[in-house]
C-alpha cells in the first residue's frame, strides 16, 4: 500500500430539511484500497458517495481527490450507482450503456467511435456480459444489470471506484464474479470504495473498512478495527454472537 | 368540402398548403421533444407550461392591443417561463412535490388567463374577437409566417439534439452518473425544458393550451412501443406527431373548420391505441399471445417432466410406457400428446409413449434454462 492519499474529506456535514444526514465526517482513504462503507440504514453511505462525487452539495466540510477538487479531478474517478437509482425500460442496448462509461473521457459533444466501442466490448467481456450486449437492457436480470453498470465504471478506467450497493439483489455466482473484479482493480493500483451491507464478508472480501452512523464511528485496515465493538457502536446492538471469526 | 377535395387541394392551394406543412412541422417537433419529456417522467410538466402560457397571451393583448400571432407568441412564452420556474422555486425550495407544484401552476396561471380573457371578451372593442382559438387551436389562421418560425424553431432543436446527443441520452438514462462525468447538468437542463417550453409555445395557435401537452404525449407514447432504441424512438415519434398534425388539420379543415387541436389529439390518441395494442414487442395483443403459449408450453413441460420423472428410472430411456400411468397425472390430454409428438419429444405406439433423445435432452436443459431466463 502506496502512503498517497486517493481521497480526504474534511468536516463534511450534509443535511436534508434540516435533518442531518452525515455530520462532521473527516475521512483520509489511501491509495490502492479496497474499502468497505458499513451501517445501518439511512447512515449515509450513499449520501457519503455521491457528497464525495460532488452530486450533493454538503452544508460544510470539502473533499479532496488526489489534493485537489473533484471538478478538476472527475476524469480519475467511475461511479456505479445503485441499481435502483435508473428506469431499465429506457430504450436502450446493454452495450450502448457500456459505451456510456467513455462520455467523460471524450467531454462535451465529441461522439464515441470505434476505440471507444473496442473498449466497452473489453468491458463487457470482463464482466462475462459479452453475448448480451445487443439485448434491451429490460430483458437482463438484475444480477446482468448490475454487472453492466460495473463494466460501465470499468470502461472509464480510473484511478478511484466508488461503488453503491454492486452487490445488492445478485446470486452467489455473480458476488465472486464481481469481488474477483474488485480484487483485479486493487491488485493494479486502484483504490476501489463499496458500500456494503453484509457484515459477514466484509473481513473476506475487503482489507480497509469505514463504520459510518451519520458520524463515523471508524476507519481503518480490517484486521485492526473490524471488531465487535466497533459494529457494536455503529449497528446499536451486540454483535458478539453473529460475527465471529 | 370533404377530406378526398381537402388532399387534392393541397398542393394548388397556397391557404391549404401553409396549414398542412406548418402542422406537419409542428407535429414533429412536439414527438421529437415529448420524448425527452416521457422519458424525462416529466410528461406533466407540458400541459403546466402550457397552460400557464394563457395569461401571458391575454396580457400581450391588453398591453399591446396588437392581434398579431407572434406578439402574442412572446406573451406566452415569457409566462410559460414564469410557471416553468416558479414549479421548479416550488419543488426546491419547499416539502411540496413536482405533482403538486406542477397543479398549483397550472391552475393558478390558467385560471387567471381565463379572468383575463372573460374580461378581454368585454370589452367595447371589436378588435377583441378570436384569442379565445388560444384555448383549443384554430390551424386555418396559420400564415406564412407562422409556418416560417415553426421551422426556424424546428431546425434549432434538431441541431441542439443533434450536437448533444450524448449528453441527452446520458443525462436522460441516469442524472447522479452524468453529473460524476463532470457535465454540467444544469445546462442541459435549461437547453432541453427552453425547447419544450419553445415547442409548447409555437404550437399555441394550433392546437390550443388546453391540449397542447398531449401533442407532446402522444406521438412519444405511441413510438416507446415500437422501438428498444432512442434514435428510432424520437424518429418515430416525429413521424406520428407529422401525421397526427397533417390529419387533424384536414378533418377539422373539411368538417365546418372544428376546432383543430381536439381533433389533432384525438388522431394522435389513435396512434398510441393502436401501438399498445398492436405493436409487436410490448403490446397488448402480441403479450397475450405470449402468455397462452408460455402457458400451454408449460402444460407440456410438466408432462413431459413427469414423463421424465418415470423414463429416468430404466437404462433404456426410450423404453416404452402405458399411456395409461399419466391418467393419475393432470395436465395430461390427448391434445398435449399429440403436441409432444410432433415436437418429437416422444414417441405414441399402441397406447404407449416412449420419451426420445431429443425430449430427454430438453427435460434436462428446461431447468438451466429457467435460470438463464430469470
């Protein structure tokens, strides 16, 4: 692990209608991570996400990629949003999705060409999608949809990866396609952020884990502070008996 | 006049022929444009623009006294900008949702538009008579003109979506993932609602602000069911929204001049009901065809499975059986034997069915492809 900081946040305080959402969180995330966003519901770890992508527009606090703004710096970093957050009805191809992914190199008005669909067909291929990528994107399982919002991110080929929920609503086989992806990115140098919900592989899959309850309770490596106590801080409740290792 | 005598005429009558082109015009860039707004969800948003489009027509009028269709058209775009707004100040800055925001405006700016034009009405002033065909649309009091500025309007847009055709179709498939891209969403916004607001405004004289929005509908509604691609889909929905124009105006030009934007709409309704029920791949009909034959197959796959269930416990997999044993069976009818027959799943000799090779191979693969399908 590099000792380059991919990510800080500093005081960030974003509040809804006055209810606040995530308070004072500051967060230094080192390059070449694969980190874990745990807690409970409505803890802000989508709000976190799209706080550090610049979507939402905190009350207070900033964020740094790389020590500078994200509007300077949104070329080094994919987004795979939650699957939810889209109509899949809209009319469109699995691979046109994909292509998506390299708008941001190309900027304002250029249009994709060749090098851009050789690149998402790469994409594709890497998330095992390569034989849907004419299918209406309506007619994949929620399982294929996530993996084409992943390759989506992939096409982009960033330094950073911030990850809604990429395991939300798929089976088994499409879990470990998925972390071996994650895993593939760390390997290469990349820092790679998830939002993640079950607790029990969080020690498997991940090696830096966030505990986040509108404050965060803790961030760190996994084998130091993934620990009862800190989930006990975060969830509210004993975890002694669930997560033992 | 009769509709045969209206066609004929078009192309010697120059009265005719402005009409017929600028509806056609008109037509097409309300589908082109209704299909950002459908796919957008903000299919409402139209019939508030258009109808807070209303008082600003009365006020050009009063302020003015001029009759003239493009006064009135810079009217009517400055207060369908005011609602347009407003609905936005509404939904950010309170709890009130776009529903909600989107009826008070519409309400709101409609009904004063109508105090305006009661009181319009009277006034000693013979000037006065005819801003009431804002209401529902009168196509014959085109000019030139007017036709003139629909395609200016019309060629504008096309070159707009042209040009940003990514940045449309990516700001309209997901917003959060367009934003993290470094577009700025916000004017894409602005572009796309400005050419709606510029569509709904044009089309003011001919159809009227009471139906203006399904203008924008119709067309884009009618052509989602064709098409799994937003090209073809826009294309499409240009189409429908030229013949829609085209028709209204020719029926309602050869019945006693009714008013056009009823009839426009009600050929556009046409379209959409034909297209959900007829189109292939998501309309009515053809899914509940789809549906019997999923249900019938099913019958036969659990027959056959059965079948399975039984042939699976001898070596020889073709080893004939007493049609007899699937009696205790349901689902079993002569009809589905003779179905898994000539699909060559089995075979019937004597009262006794032996399952084949291929019928094998299919029990074998229907649970796979189940999860495949899923």
């Amino acid at each position: 692990m590099s000792e380059k900081i991919a990510i800080t946040v500093d005081d960030l305080t974003v509040a809804y209608n006055y209810k606040p959402v995530l308070w004072d969180i500051d967060l230094v995330i080192p390059e070449g991570v694969l980190m874990a966003i745990v807690g409970p519901n409505g803890a802000g770890k989508s709000t976190l996400i799209k706080s550090i992508l610049d979507i939402i527009k905190p009350i207070a606090g900033s964020v740094k990629i790389f020590g500078k703004p994200y509007k300077k710096q949104y070329q080094h970093v994919a987004y795979v949003p939650q699957k939810g957050s889209v109509d899949w009805d809209f009319p469109t191809t699995a691979l046109d999705v994909v292509m998506m992914g390299t708008y941001g190199s190309l900027g304002w008005i250029k249009r994709p060409g060749q090098k851009q669909k050789k690149a998402a067909l790469e994409a594709l291929e890497k998330v095992g999608m390569l034989e849907f990528k004419s299918r209406q994107i309506s007619q994949l399982s929620g399982g294929q949809q996530q993996r084409i919002f992943l390759a989506r991110a992939l096409v982009q080929n960033s330094s950073i990866y911030l990850m809604d929920e990429p395991f939300q609503g798929v089976d088994a086989t499409t879990e470990k396609a998925i972390i071996n992806i994650l895993k593939e990115l760390r390997k290469a140098g990349k820092t790679v952020i998830v939002v993640h919900h079950d607790l029990q592989t969080v020690p498997e899959y991940f090696d830096w884990v966030t505990f986040l309850n509108v404050k965060k309770i803790a961030t760190g490596p996994v084998k130091d502070i993934f620990n009862d106590d800190n989930l006990t801080k975060t969830y509210g409740i004993n975890y002694k008996v669930s997560i033992q290792q | 006049m009769t509709l045969s005598e209206y066609f004929s005429l078009v192309f010697n009558d120059y009265t005719l022929r402005t009409i017929t082109l600028g509806t056609a015009v008109l037509g097409a860039i309300c589908g082109m444009l209704g299909s950002f707004a459908v796919l957008r969800k903000q299919s409402l948003l139209g019939d508030a623009i258009s109808h807070a489009a209303l008082p600003g027509i009365a006020l050009a009028f009063l302020i003015t006294g001029a009759k003239n269709s493009n006064t009135l058209l810079i009217g009517a775009l400055i207060s369908g900008l005011i609602g347009t707004f407003w609905i936005r100040g509404i939904v950010k800055k309170t709890h009130l949702k776009s529903d909600t925001a989107l009826g008070l405006i519409l309400s709101l700016f409609f009904g004063f538009g109508m105090l305006l034009l009661t009181f319009i009405q009277k006034m000693p002033n013979a000037n006065q008579a005819g801003l009431d065909k804002y209401l529902f649309g009168q196509a014959a009091t085109l000019v030139e003109s007017d036709v003139w500025l629909m395609c200016i309007v019309t060629g504008i847009s096309l070159i707009v979506l042209l040009v940003f055709w990514k940045e449309f179709k990516l700001l309209l498939f997901d917003v959060d993932y367009t934003k993290s891209l470094g577009f700025n969403t916000r004017i894409l916004d602005v572009l796309i609602t400005s050419l709606i607001v510029l569509a709904i405004v044009i089309g003011l004289q001919t159809v009227g602000v009471v139906l203006m929005s399904a203008m924008l509908l119709a067309p884009a509604a009618a052509a989602r069911q064709w098409t799994n691609s937003l090209g073809v889909m826009i294309f499409l929905a240009a189409i429908f929204g030229a013949f829609s124009g085209v028709l209204g105006t020719a029926v309602s030009a050869s019945s006693n001049n009714l008013s056009t934007g009823p009839v426009i709409v009600l050929i556009a309704a046409t379209f959409v009901i034909f297209s959900f029920i007829f189109s292939p791949g998501r309309g009515l009909l053809f899914r509940e065809i789809r549906y019997w034959k999923n249900r019938n197959d099913l019958h036969l796959h659990k027959t056959l499975s059965f079948m399975y269930s039984i042939a699976k416990t001898h070596d020889d997999i073709s080893h004939p059986h007493a049609v007899k044993i699937l009696n205790n069976f349901q689902g079993y009818t002569k009809r589905s034997l003779k179905k898994l027959e000539s699909r060559e799943y089995i075979t019937v000799n004597n009262a006794m069915w032996s399952l084949t090779q291929k019928g094998y191979n299919k029990v074998v693969n229907m649970y796979n492809q189940q999860e495949n399908n899923d």
